[in-house]
C-alpha cells in the first residue's frame, strides 16, 4: 500500500531534472535557455506518464544584462544590474539607508541621492521587506539610483527584479554589490558623489507556462506548482531547480501510488516567476477560481530538512499539512501568515487556499539565493526524496478531501493589513483589491 514512499526514496527522478535545470546555464525570463527549461519540464512530466504535457506560451518584457558600473571618488566598485532596470546614468551623493525599514526612507534625505540599501531585514522587525518594496521606497524618497547591499558574506553581488505590472522597467537604474563592497561603500562614500551606470537591452521576448495532469478528469482540481526560471548569474538550483524537481517526483509517487487520488491534480510549472509573477498571474486570470481546490505551489524546498508551509490562514490547509506530518511522524514547520512573493499569491489574492511550501532552516533572508552560489553543491539527494514524500501526502489529501473552502478575498485583504504587508504592497503597485 505504500510502496510509493520506498520508491519515493530511492528515485531519480527530480534529481536528473534538477542536474538537467542546472546544467543549462541562464534560465532567464524570456531567454533561449528559459525555453529549454520549459521544455525540459514538459518532456519529463509526459515520460512519468502525465496526461496532455504541453507549452503555453504568452510575451513578456525581456531584459537582457549589459555592463554597470558604480563609480566612487576611489575607482569602480563592483557591483550588478537589477533586472528591469533601465539602462541609464545616475549621480548624486551616496546616502546609506541602512535596513532599509520604512523609517529608514522617511528620516534619509534621498532627493537627487544614490540610496545604499541592505538586503536584510533586522529579527526585531515584524515582516520580512522585499527588495521591491525599499526600491520604491528610494524612489517616493527622491532617489536617482539604488544600490543593493547583500547581508550574507562572501563577494557575492544579489540580484533580483524591479518594476511593476504597469511598468515593467524601473524608475531609476538599480544594481547589486556585495556585503563587502556594500560594507566598505558605506564606511568611505557616504555623502560622497557617486555615479551609476547601467547598460542593458530590453526586447520583447517570450515565456511560457507547463501544464499537465494526472489523477481522474474532475472538473475541479488540485493545482501544483513550481517556476522553471531563474536569474541569468547562477545555476538557480534552490531558486527554484529544486522547486520544479520535486514537483515532477511528487507527480511521479502521486502516479505510483496504489490508491486513486479522488480529484485531477493540475501539475504547473511557470515561466517568468523572477520577474513579477507574469506566468503565475496570467494562469490566475485565465483560471475559474471555484475550480481549484487548493494550490500546492514549491518554491525554496530543499535548503534544509524542515519543509516550511505557509498556510495564509486557511484552517483547513494547516490541519492537512499537521495531519500528514504526524502521520509520517516527521517535523515540519507551518505558518499561518501571508506570503506574497511567489507564484501561490496571485490564487490566494482570489480567495484560493494556497500552500507555499519552502524549507525552515533558521535564515530568514534567501541564503544563497539570487546570487552566483545558487548552485547544486547547495543541495542533498536525500532532502529533496523526503521533502516530495511530504509533499505527496498533502497533495493527495487535499485531492481526496470533499471541499476546501475558499474565502472571501476582502478577508485576505484584511489579514494583509494586520500583519502590515498592504503598505508596502501598495508603494510596489502589487495590491490586487
């Protein structure tokens, strides 16, 4: 009855197609090495046997990395473009913005200024900020530039989008330089001149989404989900190879297994994820959303051993996930809070309850992701087997429950604005209500 968990354990599956993702090079949005990866993904969900593996393709603002340079009184100081910055010059005095919290902006005089931002966000403060949110922060402040400082050592430059849906180019140019470079800009450049420059293309370009399914052909369905991108300066193997590889080992054990799983379940495996959710938000829109179930979305599994389930206060979720977990008597970590940044959000702003499921491995910025060290070695064989066992347990029992209610989405609006997410959604343009 549960041979699938000891196949489970000993397949290859995911881990081949997360060597395959890596192995390509630059999955960037609308790149020729992002097709691959959505091909790669179609491929092998139709040679585990899912049903009407396929490609759906939709156009993207493309943005392909020139030079930048950041020049100090004291030479260039190494740094990165931000995808969808624009390619253009700024000067003005370096004024370092420190967390960038949203104190941070008020008491800096960034008029004409380049803000030096940090990517972290200090253990006292309530909510993680994303890099979107202090960028358009530095821009209401009056900033004509935006450094990105990475928090985690090692002479490692982060990078990470800006824009918007309506905009999808930034304001102002914008780049990444490393804790060291950021450490060392603060300490001798603050208040000085500083000029930034940014090279960059931005064609249009294309991206796509994966679907297929596999379980019975019910009307209503269980969606599971990964993105395939990645940014062009790494192998994006946590962010997000080892995404998408569990979700081809959990369909692969849902497959397996010997029980038939009660409703369809949707595998979806989205493009342009890095830069602004664009595949996950056009399959909301085109999607009836009394027709999903729930969605299973896997996006930074495999960082450490704990899976991490973001439950955004759908009760019923969070009972399933402590249902399976006890089940396999195995830990996991759940939350009960919003968590806007992946492709889940744009199901949950409709009221869809959605699961994000990462790994709790105490950090609470990305580690190594969105920097050249996303890479394989980062990863075990054994994490990723037992994270899709999990994984596979909560996606059968949420096809195999009766109903999962949805709610309201002003409700979801609501708990964004108690745990002080909707300010800072509405400086980055993403409040959907």
């Amino acid at each position: 009855m549960h041979d699938w968990i000891g196949e489970t354990f000993t397949s290859d599956a995911g881990w081949d197609h997360l060597e395959r993702l890596v192995d390509i090079g630059s999955r960037m949005a609308g790149t020729p090495g992002e097709r691959e990866a959505l091909e790669a993904t179609r491929d092998a969900l139709d040679d585990i046997g899912a049903r009407d593996a396929h490609i759906d393709d939709f156009e993207i603002q493309g943005w392909v990395r020139g030079s930048s340079h950041l020049d100090t009184p004291d030479g260039d100081a190494e740094c990165i473009a931000l995808p969808r910055s624009p390619a253009d010059t700024a000067a003005g005095r370096l004024v370092d913005c420190g967390d960038g919290l949203p104190e941070d902006f008020e008491d800096a005089e960034l008029d004409g200024a380049i803000a030096l931002v940090s990517a972290s966000v200090p253990d006292h403060y309530d909510r993680f900020i994303h890099r979107r949110e202090k960028y358009y922060r530095a821009v209401e402040a009056g900033a004509v530039g935006f450094v990105f400082r990475n928090h985690v050592p090692g002479c490692l430059a982060p990078t990470g989008s800006v824009g918007t849906d309506d905009t999808p180019l930034g304001p102002i140019p914008a780049v990444g330089v490393s804790r060291e470079v950021g450490a060392r800009l603060a300490r001798r450049f603050a208040g000085d001149r500083v000029t930034l420059t940014v090279d960059c293309e931005t064609p249009t370009a294309e991206s796509g989404v994966v679907r297929a399914d596999i379980g019975p052909d019910t009307d209503r369905a269980v969606y599971l989900t990964s993105h395939v991108d990645a940014h062009d300066i790494a192998e994006g193997a946590v962010d997000n190879g080892a995404g998408t590889a569990t979700v081809l080992e959990v369909a692969r054990a849902l497959l397996a297994r010997d029980d038939p799983l009660g409703r369809r379940v949707r595998v979806v495996c989205f493009g342009a994820e890095e830069v602004g959710l664009r595949g996950s938000k056009r399959e909301a829109d085109l999607v009836d959303a009394d027709s999903v179930q729930a969605v299973v979305n896997c996006d930074g599994v495999g960082r450490g051993r704990t899976l991490q389930f973001y439950t955004h206060g759908f009760d019923a979720l969070g009972q399933t996930v402590d249902a399976v977990a006890d089940d396999f008597g195995h830990p996991v970590s759940r939350l009960p809070s919003q968590h806007p940044h992946s492709d889940h959000w744009p199901f949950v702003a409709r009221g869809v309850p959605a699961l994000l499921v990462s790994s709790d491995d105490g950090d609470r910025g990305r580690g190594w992701g969105h920097t050249r060290a996303d890479t394989l070695d980062k990863l075990e064989r054994r994490t990723l087997r037992e994270g899709a066992i999990l994984v596979t347990g909560v996606v059968a029992a949420l096809a195999d429950a009766d109903h999962v209610d949805h709610r309201d989405p002003d409700a979801i609006a609501a708990a964004l604005e108690r745990e002080d997410h909707a300010e800072g959604m509405r400086v980055t343009g993403d409040w959907p209500f």
